[in-house]
C-alpha cells in the first residue's frame, strides 16, 4: 500500500534534487562568465546593468538570474528589479579562498556526468577507467574542489595536528607529495615553510605539467618542484614528511604505496594521509556527505583504483579502520586520527 503522506515528501525530495541537479550547468556558467564575482564585486543589479558590466546577452541573463533566484542563490527585490549575491552566498560561489567556496563541487559534479558513457560498460566488464582517460578536465573538477579544504586546514590546522612536524618544516625538513594532482596542497606548504624542500609527484603527467604551470604563475616558490612518479617508485629516500591529499584510496595497490611510503621515510619520519571523511560500516555513511562521496567513488575513485594493478579498489568511503588496515600492512606500528573537517580526515602514520 502507497502511503499518499510519504509519497508527496519523497516527491517534493526529488524536486529538491532534481532542481540540483538543474542547476549544475548553470553555476558552472555563471562562474565561468565571472557572473557571481561581478555580482559581489559591484552589488546590486538589473539585469540590464549585470549584462553591461559582464559583457553578456541581455536575454541570456534574464533567464540565468531568474533561475539563480528562483533557487535561492541570488535575492530579488521587485521594487526595484535588482538581483543581489547575498553574503553567505557570496562565500559559496565567488569567494575562491572561503572555506565553504562550492563552485568546484558542481564542476566535479559535471565531470562525473561526462564520465557515464565510460564507466557504465564498466559496470558489466568489472574493468577499471584510467584516471588519464576520463572525461573532460576531471582533474580540474577535482583540484577545484579540494582546494578550498587545503588552503583553509593544511597549514593552519592539519600540520600542527601532527607531532613535531611543524618545527621539522621550520628548520628545513624534506617533504613528499604524492599523487598531488594540480599540486596546490605542496604549493600551500611550499610557500609555508620556505625552509623545507617539497616535491609533488603525481602518476598523471598532465597532471604534473598543470602543477607546474600554477606553481609558475603564483610566483615558483624555489623550494617546490613537481616531478611524474606512481606511489609505488618515486625516488628519493630519507623524507621527514610524506603526505597523501585525497588519493589512496584511488590507487590500485595502497598496501603496496604503504610499503614504499615506509621504505622512503626516515626512521623518525611522517606519513600524513588525508582521505575523505567517512565511517567504518554503510550505516554510518547515509547522510548527504556520504551521498555526495558515495557518487564520486562510483563514477571516479573506483574505476582509477580498477584500472590499476591489484585494483584493491577502497572507495572513497572506506572509513578509518580499512585504511588503517592498509597503512598497517605496509609496515607502519602506528595510526592516529590527528584531524577532521566535514569532508576529510587526517591520519598520522608512524614506522
Ligand atoms: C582525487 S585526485 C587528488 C589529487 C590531489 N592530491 C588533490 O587533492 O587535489 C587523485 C590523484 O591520485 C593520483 N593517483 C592515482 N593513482 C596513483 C598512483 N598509483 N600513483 C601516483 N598517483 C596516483 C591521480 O593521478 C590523481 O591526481
């Protein structure tokens, strides 16, 4: 028996989402015609005065704010037919260094989509899409949406969550990142902690080369560079520190990582793993970061770790106990949660 009550909740819900869902390609517009910035950079405006000032199609826009406010991301005042960025949604999407800034979020959310044709045969031949395969600028979509948590948290919190290691980066320690993407979690440190020596090292050589080109046009700090290197044979040896930003999970053999992470450490060094926040069984996980993650994982985490050798395929939402099982596995004696955010949590690993 349909109960008519639950009915209309679970209905009005898929408004809600399916309003989301809408309005994906329609933030990524805006952020990308510098739609929201104008809005909060000159206040209040018609449509008429938005269009002028941001070079764009009147009719165009009409549609667009009308669109923004209908969903509560601009307000509107009939009287005088302005639209407005409130402050709070101002943080969300035209403040790039908020730690709630979420224009990367739907970036992320586009690129899963265009990752559909790839990854549903995926689901009956069991195999793996390669992260250098996937569609559009995935790794942008991902840079994007974990910056705002690794400028906000890296140096101020997570780093003095660690023991000893923040006096180890002032006197000049020797740092590695691996699997750093477009590199902004080394760049923070870099500039940080100008006495310590930091490379990125990343298996995806586009990657790499992006990494490069945002450390050049935010000034190359000198003691950061970025090199092409898997989790299993970078070089170098003797490293204070070793981090991992978002990416063991995706990796096909994470016990094998572990392993090299410990082999490359000096013997009092660090290994600091941020994974995405979750708990250790589904049932702690059904709530909307779960959700968010959960897709992620579907549609990105699990096809790269596939693809790879071994494809122990973790998933996003592997929880802390799993991890740990991992890191143990590659011979570290200890793992302690040093840190949380509501997306990641911090762990310290020592030999
Ligand atoms: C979700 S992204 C995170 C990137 C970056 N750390 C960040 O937080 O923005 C995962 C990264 O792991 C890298 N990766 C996956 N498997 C790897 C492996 N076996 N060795 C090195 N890098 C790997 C990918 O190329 C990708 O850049």
């Amino acid at each position: 028996m349909v109960d008519t009550d639950k009915l209309h909740q679970f209905v009005g819900k898929m408004l809600g989402d399916l309003g989301g869902a809408a309005s994906i390609g329609l933030v990524h517009i805006g952020d990308a015609l510098g739609l929201y910035k104008t809005l909060h950079q000159q206040g209040p405006m018609t449509v008429a005065e938005l269009a002028e000032a941001a070079g764009v199609n009147q009719r165009y826009l009409r549609e667009w704010l009308s669109h923004q406010a209908a969903s509560g991301y601009l307000a509107y005042d009939p009287a005088t037919q302005k639209f407005t960025l409130p402050p709070e949604q101002a943080m969300v999407f035209a403040i790039e260094d908020s730690p709630v800034y979420l224009v990367g979020a739907f970036e992320a959310m586009a690129a899963f989509l265009g990752n559909q044709e790839l990854v549903k045969p995926a689901f009956k031949t069991g195999q793996g899409v390669a992260w250098g395969d996937q569609a559009g600028c995935m790794f942008c979509a991902v840079a994007r949406f974990f910056r705002p948590g690794y400028h906000n948290n890296l140096v101020a919190n997570w780093l003095p969550a660690l023991d000893g290691v923040v006096a180890k980066l002032q006197s000049g320690a020797k740092v590695a990142d691996i699997g750093c993407g477009h590199g902004w979690s080394t760049m923070f440190m870099a500039r940080a902690f100008p006495n310590a020596e930091f490379v990125g090292y990343d298996f995806h050589p586009g990657s790499i080369e992006q990494a490069a080109t945002h450390a050049r046009e935010h000034g190359s700090p000198p003691n950061l560079r970025f090199e092409v290197g898997s989790a299993k044979d970078y070089p170098g040896r003797d490293f204070d520190l070793v981090t991992f930003f978002d990416c063991l999970h995706d990796m096909g053999d994470p016990a094998g990582a572990a392993a090299h992470v410990r082999r490359s450490l000096k013997p009092d060094g660090t290994w600091m793993v941020v994974e995405p926040i979750a708990g250790d069984r589904l049932e702690d996980n059904l709530n909307p970061v779960g959700r968010l993650y959960y897709a992620a994982s579907t549609m990105v985490c699990v096809p790269t770790s596939l693809s790879q050798e071994v494809g122990a395929a973790l998933g996003a939402q592997a929880g802390e106990a799993k991890l740990r099982e991992v890191i143990t596995a590659g011979g570290f004696a200890s793992v302690r949660r040093a840190a949380e955010t509501p997306f990641n949590m911090v762990l310290e690993a020592r030999p």
